[in-house]
C-alpha cells in the first residue's frame, strides 16, 4: 500500500486532515494551517470552471475580443461562471474592474 501525501491547494502545507465527503461523494479535506488563505477543499474538481486554466483561458478569450456566449461554448461552461471570473480579474493599469458586456462590446467601471 502507497500512501500519498495531501498537500493544501493555497498555501502546500502537509497538514491536512479528511473533513467529510461533498455531496458527489468526493473527499473533502480541511487544512489545519492557521494562516492558509482556504480551508476547505476537494482535490479533483468535478466541474472545469474551477480549474485556474480554465479562468485563465477566460481572460484570454476576453482580451481577444470573445463574448461571454462564445468563451463559454468553446470551454463547456456556464456564462455564469465566465461572468464572475471576468468580475474578479482586475485591470493591470488602474486596478479597476472591467466588465465586458457581449452584445455591444462596452467596458463598464465597477466600483
């Protein structure tokens, strides 16, 4: 028998103990790390949107001019989610937050 060591998601800490199962029954593990940033996590996401590739390649998409519909098509994921993670990237310059609206390609400021 081979046991494999958990590592914490955010901060790679080896202190991590089982916590349960989700409800798709996958292992659910909490970090014990004091000043980890997560602290509970599931190893393999059932669901592509979680991945950071994946919010990766939506900037990507983005920034070449994809709507939300076309990114979400192309990745298999919901709009909603291209939605949000477009809401958390912030602008490099300004440090504002840049929503692109689909239909008429506007940037909007969010404050």
């Amino acid at each position: 028998m081979v046991l494999e060591p958990v590592c914490c998601l955010s901060c790679n800490s080896t202190n991590v103990v089982k916590n349960g199962k989700s409800d798709e029954g996958k292992q659910r593990y909490r970090c014990r790390n004091n000043g980890c940033t997560r602290r509970s996590f599931i190893r393999e996401c059932s669901y592509r949107g979680y991945l950071p590739e994946v919010k990766q390649q939506i900037s990507d998409m983005a920034v070449n001019g994809s709507g939300i519909r076309d990114t979400a098509r192309v990745l298999k994921i919901s709009p909603t989610t291209v939605i949000e993670a477009l809401k958390k990237r912030s602008s490099p310059r300004t440090g504002e937050l840049l929503v692109s609206c689909n239909r008429w390609k506007l940037h909007r400021r969010l404050r």
